[in-house]
C-alpha cells in the first residue's frame, strides 16, 4: 500500500507526540510534586507527620483530605511535630506553582518554604530574590555578594538581621523551543529554604 502525503503527516505528528509524552514523563518522574492541595490556602496544625518508606511526606489536614509531597527532599526532617502547614496552588501555563509553609506555635514566620514549579523571580525574603543563572541555575540576588547554585546544591547565608538561612536547589527546568510549538518559556525550579539552621 502506498502512502500518501497526508498519512505521511500524520504518522510524524503521531511521532512527535510519543516523543514529547515520553519526554514529559521523565521530566516528571525526577521533579517535585504535591497531591492533593485543597483549592483554597489556609493554616492547618499538624499534630504529626513522617517520611513513608517510599519518600513521600503526607500531611493530614483533617477535612481536607491529605496532601503527599514526593519525593520529599533527603536534607530537610523526615519526622515533623506539632506544625503549622500552609499549601498553595496557583494554576499556571508552565504547569501548577505549588507551596508548602510550615511554622512551630513559637513562631510567627516559616522556617521551612518548600517550592514546586516555583519560577525564577520569586522573593525569599526582603530584599532577597531568585533569579536565573548562566549554565542552568539559579543564583541568589540582593546579598552583598551573589550566590549562584546548580541543581543539587545547597548554600547558606545571612539576611540584613543576621539570621541565617538554607537554600537548596532540587531542580531546574528551562523549556526547549520547538518550531511551531507555542509553550511557556519561563524557566521554572523546584526548590526549599529553611531558617532552623546555624551559619
């Protein structure tokens, strides 16, 4: 049977497509996820919660149902007690920006954020912000000296009050172009920073 032109186009779109849903799948199995985050944000006291054997955090919000983040990252605790959670999910065309905030009863202000899909202009803290680096990272502007990460890496610092902070960088994700193909073209990282450490 010969084949025409027309079937010749469709069995490369069909190509194209199996191509790209397998790229996206491996691109998904190794990024930072959150399942089940209520449509609306609010604070949530944990009493407990642990890493299960397969590397998932699961938080119990009561009526909410539970939310599972995963993998949960290795350098933060796996075992948390009496916790203030807050999660958030705005929609975006890259794909849902997802966030976790936790706080103890002593404190006003997080010591843990938690970043999916977060991009790369987004403020730590005042003063303090993401931007995109050469080569595939990030790098953190507004300290007296720029720190620049790669996936993987984590760095310390200090804000203007001394305090200091941890931040690591799980992933980078800088969309490829395609002819024809309209996408969003923000870069997009996943990533944590944490204020229970000393510098």
């Amino acid at each position: 049977m010969k084949m025409t032109s027309s079937m010749r186009h469709l069995r490369l779109l069909l190509s194209a497509a199996t191509l790209a849903a397998c790229a996206c799948q491996s691109v998904a199995g190794d990024r930072l996820q959150f399942e089940g985050v209520p449509l609306e944000s609010g604070e949530t006291l944990l009493a407990h919660a642990a890493v299960n054997p397969a590397g998932q955090m699961q938080l119990d919000l009561g009526q909410q149902g539970v939310v599972t983040i995963s993998p949960w990252p290795k350098a933060l605790p796996g075992q948390l007690q009496a916790q203030y959670a807050t999660l958030r999910q705005t929609l975006h065309p890259a794909g849902p920006l997802q966030s976790l905030l936790l706080r103890t009863a002593e404190e006003q202000e997080p010591w843990l954020t938690l970043v999916a899909n977060g991009g790369l202009n987004w403020g730590l803290l005042p003063g303090i912000r993401l931007r995109v680096a050469a080569g595939g990272g990030v790098r953190i502007a507004g300290l007296k000296t720029n720190l620049s990460l790669v996936p993987g890496e984590t760095v310390k610092f200090r804000d203007g009050a001394m305090h200091c902070w941890q931040f690591g960088l799980l992933a980078v994700r800088l969309p490829q172009g395609r002819v024809g193909i309209s996408q969003e073209g923000e870069a997009r990282a996943d990533w944590y920073l944490r204020g229970d450490v000393a510098c």
